[in-house]
C-alpha cells in the first residue's frame, strides 16, 4: 500500500463521537477526541473542537495539531492552519515543514495525551504502530521529531538470509557500481547499493556472526551492526518512522525503536537497559574496486523475491539529483551542500565531537591523519573513493599505492586488509568503524560535530 492511499485511508478514518467535554476536563481520551473531531469532515463537531481547544489553549497543542493536517481532508486542513496561525500568532500558512522548523526551534512543553494521540493516529495506519508510541514508553528523543515515512512497517522490505552468489555469476554488476563492502572472519561479501536502496535493510549471518546491514537513503548511510547483545541477537526491521531523516528500526521482541546511527533503543521497554550494538567496518566502493581485493567475494543475487527495477540509480533517482530533502530537519548548515557526502567518524570518545570529514577533501588527501579525543587514526583512501579508517598509535603513515601496501615514516611496510594493518614484523593495528553520510543527515543527528572540509 503506498503513501497516497494510506493518506486517504487515514482521512476515511478520521471520525469521532460529538465534542461534549467541558473545556477543564480535556485531556486524556477526550482531548485526542477533541484533536480527531478537529480534523474531521463533520463542520459542526469542527466547531466544537475549535471552541474547546480555544478555551484551554496550550502551546503544546500546537504540535498536536501539526500532526492532524497531514490526514485531515483537504479542506479541512486550510483551515487547520488557519486555526495554528490566530493561537500562536505565527504567519508560517500552510507550510507544514515550517510549521515542524519552528516547533523544533526551541524545547516546549509536551501533553502525556500527545504520545496517545500518535498512537491512535498511526495506529490506523498500521496497528503495529500503536504500540511504538504508547505513553508509558520511556524515550531519550523528542516525540514530535519522530515522523511517518509513508510505509507500514517493514513496507519497504528487508533482505532476510538472502540469496548470494559466487562474484563470477554476478555478471549483472557494471565496473562502476556502487557496492558496500564487508568482511567478517573471512566471509566477503558485497551488497550492490542499486539493490539495497529498494530495501534499505539485510539480516544475515556473515562470518559465522548475526549482523544487520541498514542503508538509509534519505540521509546516505550504510552501517553495519552486530545484532547479538549481552547474549540476545536482536531482531530488526525498519519502523516505518524517521528522526530527522534517518530511518529508526524497530524490534519484533518489544517493538522498541532504535537509532540507526547509534545503534540504540530510543523509545520503548529497550531504552535505559545500556545496549549499544557494535558497529562493523564496511566501506563503500566500486564493484570492480572490491572486486580486485576480494576475487573470491560472495554477492547480493537479484533474486530477492520481490519486484523491483535493480538498474543501477533506479531506486530514488529524483531524490539524488537535487540537494532537496524529503523530510525535513530542525537545522541545515551550509557550510556544504545538503548531499555532500562526509566520511562520519564517531569512535565514542566522552566530551569530545564526532568528525566529519569532507569526501572530496579525502579525495585529495590519499593518506590523513587526525585524532579524537586522544585515539590517533588515519584515512586511506583508494582511487574509487573508498575510504578506510585505522587506529594508527605511534605510526606516522607517509604513502600508500592504493592498493595493498602502506608505508610509514620510518620505511616499513604495512599490508591493508579490510580487518587491520599489518606490518613485516607482525605488528597490527586494528580497522575502525566510519562510514559515508550526506552531510545535512549526519548534522541533523550531531549539532555538535566538527567537520573538515
């Protein structure tokens, strides 16, 4: 079912029984009623709900509203924002991005009744989302940043197990298509980004280890996590929701919703419990790139069991020719375009930012050094593009060929492998995980984040 006729199905469903609460006694039940009544195609229970909102105004209504124009009639949605517009003496019409910019400005108050209203409003669009928004729910996030993305969930279907093969039956894949790369124990594996953009998710055993790998489109991402914590391997798919543009995945024990960048629970019986999945290294490159350094790699097969068009740049296509966002976020900053890819580095260091780093800076800057907060690392990157981070000690790293060997200042060799470097003499230092981003979603998730350009 797509974005549209959901709408229209939530419209259809935007009823309620007659508006009879005294103004002091709205909240609970009777305000969401109230809020439902607002948005319905009744003119007279409209009324009522106007005047009843009026006479207990308070500013946390506002966002309660904000929520109820995206399914409200036509019509009724005009008047909706006119109704925003006279209780808050805001002149923002009918644009709803701006009316979220500014509820996002500042910290405001929140009604218990808001989590209530977002679970019986989404509830109609999927009911398994009644549950993500129950009031009694702890969450380390705003509420009113966490939006629908137009899917139920798992609407856009994650890759469970799914078929590979050997790289020299992936005679689909073209020299230059894009490919996410991962090795664990051993086990190469390369997942086509033109077939993971329909997706956006694959669980799997790699290595002999239970990882998911979650690309989220809207803002560029491909993280890979270890899905086993404290001895549960958590099973995930995709919410359906967004915070600030990232896709949040849900999972099917306790329908928690996690931070795809951080890999933790934010809302649900999961948030507190100190679980934090741990991050593998994967790199984006090209195929013939990956496929050089890992002749005997497996890949994604286009058997997926949906259909879909695979064509390299099929999937979003509008959405990557422009800078436009399809959702918007509290800030932009323009010190790079809104799509400009960074490489994110985030190595959890207390009190000191998360990096981001330039793609086209490192395009010029084959070999970079940097620290953060006292853990020193270097960026290799390779003529594709690709990027690699290592913790680098002591070693000052000079040159590298782009391929296998790297050399440090005092002449030795180093052997790149996805894992870790590895000098003649047998020392090694160990492969980081970072990943590549557009620059306006990892600023979103991180205000604080330095950037080198």
């Amino acid at each position: 079912m797509n974005r549209l006729t959901l709408c229209v199905l939530a419209a259809m469903l935007l009823t309620s029984g007659p508006v009879t609460s005294e103004a002091k006694e709205l909240e609970g039940e009777a305000l969401v009623e109230t809020f439902f009544a607002l948005a319905s195609k009744d003119g007279k229970q409209n009324r009522r709900a106007e005047k009843a909102l009026r006479k207990t105004w308070h500013e946390a209504y506002a966002v309660m509203c904000l929520e109820m124009t995206q399914y409200a009639p036509p019509e009724r949605r005009t008047e909706i924002f006119e109704f925003l517009e006279k209780q808050t003496g805001e002149k923002l019409g009918a644009d709803r991005d701006a009316w979220w910019r500014w509820i996002w400005r500042e910290p405001r108050a929140e009604l218990p009744s808001y989590a209530l209203l977002k679970s019986r409003l989404y509830g109609l669009l999927d009911p398994r989302f009644s549950g993500y928004f129950d009031p009694e729910r702890e969450r380390t996030i705003r509420l009113d940043e966490v939006r629908w993305g137009g899917v139920k969930q798992d609407g856009i279907p994650p890759l469970r197990s799914p078929k590979m093969l050997s790289a020299q039956d992936a005679t689909y894949l073209g020299d230059g298509d894009v490919v996410f790369g991962l090795e664990v124990n051993g086990d190469a594996r390369a997942y086509p980004k033109r077939i993971l953009a329909w997706h956006e998710m694959f669980t799997d055993a790699v290595g002999g280890v239970s990882v998911a790998g979650v690309y989220c489109t809207l803002c560029g991402t491909m993280i890979v996590y270890d899905t086993s914590f404290g001895g549960t391997d958590h099973h995930l798919g995709t919410s359906g929701f967004l915070y600030r543009s990232n896709k949040l995945m849900y999972d099917r024990a306790t329908q928690s919703l996690w931070s795809t960048f951080e890999g933790e629970p934010v809302i649900g019986p999961l948030v507190g419990k100190g679980i934090r999945l741990e991050a593998r290294a994967v790199v984006t490159t090209t195929w013939s790139e990956w496929l050089q350094r890992h002749p005997d790699t497996q890949v994604l097969s286009l058997e997926t069991g949906h259909r879909r068009d695979y064509s390299e740049g099929a999937a979003y296509r509008d959405y990557f020719a422009t800078d436009k966002l399809m959702f918007s976020v509290p800030e932009l900053d323009d010190r790079l375009a809104n799509k400009d890819e960074v490489l994110a580095i985030d190595l959890g260091v207390p009190g000191d930012p998360p990096l981001a780093v330039s793609a086209e800076f490192l395009s010029k800057n084959a070999v970079w050094h940097e620290d953060q907060g006292g853990q020193s690392f270097v960026v290799l990157t390779d003529p594709s593009g690709a990027n690699r981070v290592y913790a680098s000690g002591t070693h000052r790293f000079v040159s590298w060929q782009g391929r296998d060997v790297v050399v440090d200042s005092n002449d030795h060799r180093w052997t790149v492998t996805e894992r870790e470097l590895v000098a003649e003499d047998g020392r090694s230092v160990p492969r980081l995980p970072a990943y590549r981003a557009f620059w306006f979603g990892w600023r979103a998730a991180h205000p604080d984040t330095r950037l080198v350009r």
